[in-house]
C-alpha cells in the first residue's frame, strides 16, 4: 500500500517472473487483481470500521501491454450505503517512463464484519 486517504488508496507491486505471461508481459490477472484492491480499499475508508466491501463487479479495459512496475489508484466515484461505485486506473513505469496500460469501473457491495 502506497497510500490510503479518504475515498483514495495506491498500491505498487514490481513485475517479475512469477507473475509474467507468456511473452514476459504482466499477466491480466494481476493487473485486474491490482486495481480490484486499489479500488476495494478505496471504498473501505468510506465506511465504518465494522464494515467490509466485498466486489460486486468489476469491467476492465487494457490499454497496453508492461513490463515494470505497476501502480494502480483507486478512488470511489459515488459512495452509498448498499452499492459503492469505484474506479481504477494502472500505470506502469519502465526506465522512467509512465504508461498508462489499464481502466477500471465497478461496484462494492458494503458488508457488516
């Protein structure tokens, strides 16, 4: 977690092996993965502590295939007390360069814990 502030939430993982497609690329799934937390905790600081969001959906549009490291930020687009509406976006960063490879849109479901 990079940072976490009211309605945002950034976090940064390093691409390597373990987590490459086939042509050495980061795997969708991680990259749907990154966004789906960024998002989700990005909703969570919109609640009380004894609540939780669990992801009713997500829809994901790549942009760009990476290599890198990738950082996504999460931001909730429109808080609620059934549906929270969030969005994601995923960047990643080469030799110093930014690029933005994914967008994310979706909906947290509030939960009691």
């Amino acid at each position: 977690m990079e940072t976490l502030a009211l309605g945002h939430a950034q976090i940064s993982v390093t691409i390597d092996e373990r987590v490459q497609q086939q042509q050495g690329f980061a795997h969708g799934g991680l990259i749907f993965s990154l966004a789906d937390s960024a998002a989700g905790y990005a909703a969570l600081t919109m609640l009380p502590l004894d609540m939780e969001v669990m992801t009713a959906e997500l829809k994901i549009n790549y942009l760009a295939t990476t290599k890198g490291t990738l950082t996504a930020t999460g931001r909730v687009l429109k808080p609620g007390k059934r549906l929270i509406v969030v969005a994601a976006d995923v960047w990643a960063e080469l030799d110093g360069t930014c690029k933005h490879i994914a967008a994310v849109q979706g909906t947290m479901v509030p939960v009691k814990t």
